[in-house]
C-alpha cells in the first residue's frame, strides 16, 4: 500500500504471533497467566523492599526500581497482546502504535542501564566492603536510578522520532508490537541514517552497560576466588549468579534484535526473539532475584505475621 492511502487511514495491521483460532486461545491462556504472575512477583518486591527496613539497602533499592520497570514493561505490551489474540483483530492507530513503541524501548533501555547499576553496586558491596557504604549511599543510590530511567526515556524518544518521521509503504507490520525495527522495515525512502541513528543509540545504551557488567563481575569472581570463608563465597556467588542468569537472557535477545545487522525480509524472527525479552525475562526477574533470598523469604514470612 502506498504512503498516500498510509495517510488515509493512519492505522496498521499487527499479525501477531499466530493466525490459528485454537493456537491463539492457548496463547491467550499462557500470556494472561504469565502476565498475572509478572504483576504479582514485581509489585510484590516493591512491597517488600518498601515495607520492610531490612530491605532498605543499595542492592534491593535498585532491585524495587528494576519491578517497578517490569510492571511498565509488560503493562505497555501484553494487555494489548492478550485483546489481539482473543479477539483476532490486531489493527491499531497510528498515535497507539507511536506510544507502545516508545513505551517499550524507553522500558527496555532503562532495564539495560539498571542491569549495569546493579552489577556496578555488587562490585562496590564485595570488592570494596570499605568504602561501600560512602560511595553508595542514599544520594548516590538516587541519582544513578535517576541517571537510568532520563537516559533511557531521552535516547528512546530520539529513536522512535526518528523511525516514525518516515512515510510507510505498508501497514501490516510482522510483530505482536509497534517496535522500531518492525517499523523501519515498511518505512518508505532512504532510512540509512534512521538506522545509523538508531544502532548508535542502541549500542550505547546495550554495550556500555554489559561492558560495566562483565567488568564488574570479573572483579567479584577475582574477589570472590580469594575469599578464604566458605560462607561468604557461598552467598556471593548465589547473589551474583542469579543476576547473571537474567543478564544472559536479556541482553543476548536484545543484542540480536537492535544490534546483529537484520535482513529486510518479512519474516518471524524478530516476533520469536521479542518473545524472551518482552514476556518471559521479565517473569523470570522476580522469580530468580527471590527464588534462593533468604533476605526477600523472611521478609515475605514478617509481612504475612503481620496480616
């Protein structure tokens, strides 16, 4: 379809994940069950690490702001995901398509920055017990959440301006959401510079943070390997594993997504990969961040006393 009728009608077609009847019912089960659990297990947190004072520490600070991020993160997605696979119809306005897109890059960057935040904070607690508590305290905690969340909505704007500057030539977009690189592909034109702008951006905001990650940890596992307690290898090697194993997930799907140079053709890749970043790592974040916390269990033990 031309870019003149795209005017016309400023509204696009997502096919979604399936086309089948029964296929999407079952989706429809299996997304609404984990969207439920997601809200549960991150609103849950937030609770906890508000309520309890045990809780009001660097690392579960930042813990709350990543729950926080993946409650905005699925809420942006999945509702309308859900009402798409029940009802078949997967037409949305140009104005919607523009909000969930920017809603999930901004979600999505700023998970990237606190990711590296937390990684960041876990080196200062093990490799400098010393300084720990100056180099991280209230003040410091605050701007570098505040740092996250403006860098992640301030780069996303520029991106989503950028893609959605151009006229499209098409309105079905291969996706179950409004994302920039499903976008980029029916926009008519010379997009070459949308796309240099978009890959610096992404770059930025995907390989400093995992940079400081990877850095981080190679620091606590050199401090780690020399701790002569048992104990304390022990517990920082949980803490520390259980945030690689998200790290993992999300930045590998990320990477492939924003980064690996993709192909034009209109295939299901890019839907298949969102899958692990837009719905499963943000159930499994709660569930490995608490799954083996001692510190989130007697927390959750004390809030239930109190009922």
């Amino acid at each position: 379809m031309g870019s003149e009728n795209y005017t016309i009608t400023r509204e696009f077609i997502l096919l979604g994940l399936t086309s089948h009847p029964k296929t999407r019912l079952l989706l429809f089960v299996t997304v609404l069950f984990i969207y439920l659990l997601t809200i549960f297990g991150n609103t849950l947190i937030i609770i906890l690490v508000w309520v309890d004072s045990q809780l009001h520490t660097p690392m579960y600070f930042f813990l709350g702001h990543l729950a926080g991020m993946e409650i905005g993160y699925v809420t942006s997605t999945l509702p309308q995901m859900l009402s798409h696979l029940l009802s078949g119809n997967g037409v949305i306005s140009l104005t919607r398509c523009i909000l969930q897109g920017y809603m999930t890059l901004a979600m999505g960057s700023t998970e990237c920055l606190l990711l590296g935040a937390m990684a960041y904070d876990r080196y200062l607690a093990i490799c400098h017990p010393l300084v720990y508590a100056l180099a991280m305290d209230k003040l410091h905690q605050l701007l570098l959440a505040i740092s996250c969340w403006t860098i992640g909505f301030v780069f996303s704007a520029i991106y989503v301006l950028c893609t959605f500057c151009h006229p499209f030539c098409g309105i079905i977009i291969n996706h179950f959401i409004c994302e920039p690189p499903a976008m980029l592909k029916l926009a008519c034109g010379d997009t070459r510079i949308t796309k240099v702008i978009g890959f610096g951006l992404s770059t930025f905001i995907v390989l400093v943070p995992l940079f400081v990650i990877m850095a981080s940890y190679g620091y606590i596992l050199d401090s780690v390997l020399r701790m002569r307690s048992t104990g304390g290898r022990h517990k920082a090697f949980s803490t520390c594993g259980s945030h690689l194993a998200v790290v993992t997930l999300f930045y590998g799907t990320i990477i492939s997504m924003y980064i690996v140079p993709q192909s034009d053709a209109n295939t299901d890749r890019d839907k298949q990969i969102a899958v692990f970043y837009l719905v499963i790592t943000p159930l499994l974040n709660p569930v490995i961040y608490t799954l083996r916390n001692k510190d989130i269990h007697l927390a959750a033990l004390k809030m239930l006393k109190t009922l």
